[in-house]
C-alpha cells in the first residue's frame, strides 16, 4: 500500500481487505468485530436505546481529538442520554481519494482508545471511496445501540416546573476550538474541545438521582438551542441565572472579542440535565466525582412562566429573553 486512499481501496477486492486490515482491523480489534455482513450480538432482555449519527467536522483535527474520537462521543453520548449503557457501535467511512493513510490511521486509533474508554464495542462497518472533490476528506457515520437502565425515563418533553437546570461543565468550548482551527480571523487563544464519552457520568447520576427528566447533550447550536428545544417539548419555561452559567475564560475573550454568546457554541462533552430539586444535590456530588463532569453546576430552573421561552437573570439583576437561534454561526462543527 502506498501513502495515500486510492480508488482502489473501495472497490471491494485486495486492496479494501488490505486497508481495512491495516487501519480498521488493528484498532477496531475485539472479539465481536465481524467480517461477515452483520454482526450477531447476544443482548439481555430489556430496553435498547438506538442512535445513528454523521460527523462531517473542518478541520478533522483539532485541539482535543479529531473526526474519529468525535463519532465515537457523540455516538455513544447520545445513547447515554436515554439512560443507555452503550454496548456496540457500527461506523460507515465515505473516504476522498488521495486521503492520506497516515491520517486515516490516526482517526481509526483514535476511534478504538475512545470505544475503549467508553466501553463500547465497535462491530461491524462499512469503507467507500469517493472520488477527489466528491468529499471533503472523510466523512463518518456511526450507529449505536445501548440497554435502558432499569426505572429509568428521561426525554426532552419530562420536564417539569421546580427541577433544576445542571450543565456539567463549562460551555461553548468545542464550537470555540473549531473556530479558532479554522485561523479564519487570527486569533491566538488556548481552547481545546470538550469532546469526551460521558456515560460512566450519567451512570453514576442516575445511580443517585433516577428522577431525572431531562438529559440532552449539547452539541449543535449548544446550550442555549438545547434548553428551547426543551421548552418547546415540555410546554414550560427555562430561567437561567446569567452568573451561573460557566464559561472558560479564554473561551469568554474570544466570543467577546467575535461577539458571540458562549450558550450558543458547541459542546461535544457536556450534557443539560433536569432533575427534581431534591435529587439535585446527590446528582452534582456523583457528577463531580465523574471523569468529564467534574465543573457540574446549577444554572436555572424550569418554571411555568413563559412557556416555551429561555430567559436569562442578568448580573445586574435584569432580565432578557434569549432569542431561539436562527442562522448557522459554525457549519460543520461535527
């Protein structure tokens, strides 16, 4: 094989068992990845949470990961949001000719360290190539499958008037990260994605809380998109306390300077939870204990008031009504 994705490599003969042995094989290995046409999988009787998603992120890497450990993330976070314990994972790649191997290489490690650290098992798959400027690069789809915990229901239309708003971690950073990789206005500044799997957090969450309503991870549109989504599901409405909203400073400089609003900015590793107020405390001390989750806090609270609407307390004890967004500030931030 020489350095580069070829025609070839898609065509279904030496050169695509050559390419998947190389690079999807050796970091995808375990003992339920199958060669066959479908993997057969023994599950337990139960409640499966199933969820497909694509990854189409520019630039592929950037600060924090890149387009592999982001499919596996957002993959696995959203199976995990139902309450989910995430078992297997599929991923289809439509790869541009001339795609460097070497990078390739990199994501598919990437993939298979994240699935690792998750607990999820990669098992099936699917490799096209595309001809040059059919694609930019590679693009990735994975599908997951997960088993519902016991007792437990969330969805965004269960939430309810007095729970408590938690975000576990500080927001806007991966849509940030992207936008600072693009070097599209020459802004020097330290932000690295939050992209990371965050199931062994909302497991030790529902472990203590298993009242929660609502989890949703933040990922397009962030924060902000995801609590009127909510509010618009649920009938109610989301008072937000403007000075409990955690923003990383060098993330706070740069959307100052861009006038951007942090609540607006992807996140690929943070979760909007709502949960009865008296489970709120066990849900933040189990959070803090968590990899990933260790900033959870409080930032607002579901009310019957202004139905469908997400209004912020200002620090000057003001309030204003964020407006539902519009327009796509960052396109293919995942």
């Amino acid at each position: 094989m020489d350095g580069f994705v070829t025609l070839a490599h898609g065509a279904g003969g030496r050169q695509t068992s050559e390419l998947i042995d190389r690079v999807f094989r050796t970091h995808f290995s375990n003992p339920l990845l199958t060669a066959d046409d479908a993997a057969v999988l023994d599950v337990d009787a139960g409640r499966l949470a199933l969820s497909t998603d694509g990854f189409i992120v520019s630039p592929p890497f950037f600060p924090g990961g890149n387009v592999g450990k982001l499919s596996i993330c957002g993959t696995v976070n959203d199976v995990a949001c139902m309450g989910a314990e995430p078992l297997f994972i599929t991923c289809a790649f439509v790869i541009e000719e001339g795609y460097p191997l070497d990078q390739l290489e990199r994501i598919a490690a990437s993939m298979g360290e994240t699935a690792d650290e998750a607990g999820v098992r990669i098992v099936a798959g699917d490799t096209k190539v595309a001809g040059r400027g059919q694609v930019d690069g590679v693009f990735i789809t994975t599908t997951g499958v997960g088993c519902v915990m016991d007792g437990v229901m969330t969805s965004g239309s269960l939430a309810r008037p007095g729970d408590a708003i938690v975000v576990t971690g500080d927001v806007g950073r991966h849509g940030c990260a992207i936008l600072l990789s693009r070097d599209d206005f020459g802004i020097e500044a330290d932000v690295t994605s939050d992209c990371a799997p965050l199931w062994a957090a909302v497991r030790a969450a529902l472990a203590v809380a298993p009242h929660t309503h609502v989890i949703r991870d933040a990922t397009r549109g962030g924060v902000g998109t995801v609590l009127h989504e909510i509010a618009h599901e649920s009938e109610v409405g989301v008072r937000l306390d403007a000075a409990c909203v955690p923003v990383a400073p060098e993330v706070a400089g740069v959307c100052g300077m861009l006038g951007l609003e942090p609540l607006y900015l992807a996140c690929e590793g943070r979760l909007v939870m709502m949960c009865p107020q008296d489970e709120v405390g066990a849900l933040l001390d189990a959070l803090h204990g968590a990899p990933h989750t260790e900033g959870a806090t409080v930032i607002g609270e579901v009310t019957d008031e202004l139905v469908g609407r997400v209004v912020m307390g200002t620090e000057v004890g003001t309030q204003t009504i964020l407006p539902e967004p519009g327009n796509e500030l960052l396109p293919r931030i995942c």
